[in-house]
C-alpha cells in the first residue's frame, strides 16, 4: 500500500531532520518542482476565475485574532504570543503596556480581512477576490504529526470573496466548480461531500441566526452545484459552517483537502463594508474558498494517489533521454536542449550511468523516454517509450517534442494525445 512517508524518501520529495522540528519537513529539489508546479498551476487556475493575489505577512498582533475571534475560539492551536519591547533603556522594570504581543498566524481571514479594509469599495468591485499562497501555523501536538499530511507550518492555498448577499451563492457554487476542474487535471477524485455544522460546547460563536442562515445558503450552493453531501455536526469552522471535499488515503481514511464556507461573522467583527447603488454602506458577505487546502497534504495524496508516478504536467523529471552508445551522447543532449527550450523538464542518461536496460527501468517513473540509437540519431528520429508501456514508434524529434508539450499544457492524467 502505497505511503507517502516512504515514497517521498525514496524518490528524494523531501524530508525532515530533528534540529529543525517535528512537522517541519523540508523539499529537495525533485518535491520542489512538484510543490512549484502545483502553486503556480493554482494561481494561474485562480487568475483566469478573477482572483488578484495578494501577500501578507506571517505574523500578526494578538488584538488582530482577538477581533478575528481566533483567539477566543482557536488559541489551544495557535502558537504563543511573542512579547516585542516593553522594557525601559535603565534596565528597569518591564512596562507590559508599551509591550508587543504578535502571533504567528493560525489563518489568513483576518489579513485579507484588512486588506479589504484598506480603502472603500463601491458595489460595482464586488464580488472582490484575494487569493494567496500563505504560510500559516499550527501547534499541532507530536503525536498527532505524520509526514506532509498534518504538520506544524502549512502552505495554504487560500482565497476570500467579498460579495454581496445575492452573489454568494453563485460565487461558492464557482468554487466548488473551480475545485472539481482541479481535481480532474491533478488525477484525484473526490470520495464524497460534507456539510460540515457546528457540535456542542463553546468552540463556536453563539449566534443562532449566523449559523441557520449561512447554512442555509451553503445547502443553496450543493443543490445548484448538483452535489450529493452528508451532514456532520461538529466540523463546522468556529465562525460558521462549511462545504468539506473529502478525499480518502490508499487504506480509506479520510480526510479535508478543499472547503468552501460562507461567513457573515467575520465583516461585521471587522466592521467592512461597501457603498451600494443607495449610496449607503452595506456589509459584504465573505466567502472563503480553497482549491487545493494544504500544499502538503495535496502533495502528500498526489504521491500515494499515483504511487510517485505523477501525471506528466507535475512530473519533476517529463523526459529521459537514453543513448543507446556514447557516440549518439551529442545528439541526445541536444534533444534535451531542444525539450528544454520548450518548457519541458527533460534530462540526459548516458551509458556511464548503466546499461540501456538498468537506465529504462531507473526511469521508470519518468512520463517519456526517448531511446536515441544509431539509426534515429543519423535519421534525426526518436523512438518514444510511454511509462505505460506503450511504444508509438519513432518519429521526427521535432513532431515528438511538439506531442508531448502538448499534452504536458493540456494537464490531467493522460500520456498520449
């Protein structure tokens, strides 16, 4: 059963070393590709739904979460604050009231929350969308640790949509549909949906009306989406309810890789709003939307998913090419060049690495391989091995490279046009 622990060691994904802290791994150079791939192939899937990206920073004053709610609800997940100043020049006593107490991050709501506080907006801007590619953290106790699938720093793919309440619905059902899109060119499949509602205890803000109407709404965005969901009491966020999209492991355990909720707690603890056709001010809805959730985990299920053999868009090596005999080694690395110079992610495996047969089966995870034998190099041909097994046979070099970029930009799981 594939382990994605096991598989991101062998295949040199990435790592984890105990000076640097339990669930904090970090990427060699092949996971780096796959990481990097994946965030710029979000930010390019958000860029043409109308998403503005933004950055914010990692960290934040105590009183951001205290307004946020975060505190209240979520401070046993939250690291502790960090207390900056306060001391007199003498060496004196502490002055706790001129001290500074910033926390690392446990979401980014409440930055782009600001964000969209920074200046007013007009009814005409809306629905607005910020989107970021964040870090933020969580004090995940060791225990509960486990390669790239519950860790202590999290690459969140994260967006909020601040709309008008007629918007919302249509602006959660697009994300919903933006989430399907990617899960079909990543390979993955969705095992099912989750209305996810609030439990017992005080984790939740204690405001009836809040919750039935925000669930409301997200019942509104499955039925127009055509989605068959369960509901499940406590699993809702601690300002509202939410829309989880389940994806299970290799041995069925499940878990959230991609949410989308509808928030009316959030605008009026930060006091947003906009100017409507009325010229009033009126307080905006806020959608929060993640495609692909955590960068870990989403790498974490694409390694067992595929077994490390990715699909070719996110493969960190799409082309090996083998000659035969070093005499065909100049050919052959300029069919790499030529690769290159298209974009695609192409290497050299020369004689000195093996025989052809050892070379072939170190590729075997590689999408392409090009045998390059006398007769192709003279021919200006390659002859193409598919990682399926499948030989289309040799054609021009030039037609090949063309094919493959091809089917590399048009993404999902297949190898062939």
């Amino acid at each position: 059963m594939p382990d994605h622990r096991r598989l991101g060691r062998d295949l040199g994904l990435f790592g984890t070393d105990p000076l640097m802290g339990a669930g904090l791994p970090y990427w060699l150079p092949d996971g780096a590709v796959v990481r990097h791939t994946l965030e710029e192939y979000v930010r390019d899937a958000e860029r043409r739904a109308g998403y503005r990206h933004v950055y914010s920073p990692v960290l934040g004053k105590r009183e951001l979460y205290e307004i946020s709610g975060h505190w209240d609800h979520y401070s046993e997940d939250m690291y502790p604050p960090m207390r900056l100043g306060g001391f007199e020049d003498s060496g004196g006593p502490e002055d706790v009231s001129a001290a500074e107490e910033l926390v690392l991050r446990p979401s980014l709501c409440p930055h782009h929350a600001l964000i969209y506080r920074s200046r007013s907006h007009s009814y005409r801007e809306l629905p607005l969308r910020i989107a970021e590619l964040g870090t933020m953290y969580r004090a995940e106790l060791s225990g509960v640790l486990g390669g790239l699938t519950r860790v202590r720093a999290i690459q969140l793919n994260d967006a909020h949509i601040f709309c008008t309440l007629d918007q919302a619905v249509e602006e959660a059902r697009a994300a919903l549909e933006l989430i399907a899109r990617a899960y079909a060119d990543l390979g993955i499949r969705a095992v099912r949906h989750r209305l996810s509602l609030p439990g017992e205890g005080g984790k939740y803000v204690a405001d009836p009306a809040l919750w039935h109407r925000a669930t409301a709404l997200l019942r509104e965005v499955l039925d127009a989406a055509g989605v068959e969901y369960e509901e499940e009491a406590g699993e809702a966020a601690f300002y509202g309810p939410k829309i989880d999209v389940q994806i299970a492991d290799p041995a069925g355990r499940e878990s959230t890789l991609s949410t989308v909720q509808i928030d009316f707690h959030q605008p009026a603890r930060f006091d947003l709003h906009y100017i409507g056709p009325d010229g009033g001010r009126h307080r905006p809805v806020m959608v929060h939307r993640s495609v692909i959730g955590s960068v870990e985990r989403a790498v974490a299920h694409l390694i067992e998913t595929h077994g490390g053999a990715f699909p070719a868009w996110l493969a960190p090596v799409q082309l090996t090419v083998l000659p035969v005999a070093e005499e065909q080694r100049e050919r052959a690395a300029a069919l790499v060049r030529e690769a290159e110079s298209l974009g695609l992610r192409a290497e050299l495996s020369g004689p000195d690495r093996g025989t052809l047969g050892a070379r072939i089966r170190a590729a075997r995870l590689v999408p392409y391989q090009v045998v390059l034998g006398a007769r192709e190099a003279e021919a200006g041909l390659a002859a193409v091995r598919l990682r399926d097994g499948r030989r289309p046979g040799p054609m021009p070099a030039p037609e090949l490279l063309r094919r493959i970029g091809e089917r590399v930009a048009a993404r999902g799981s297949g190898l062939w046009p």
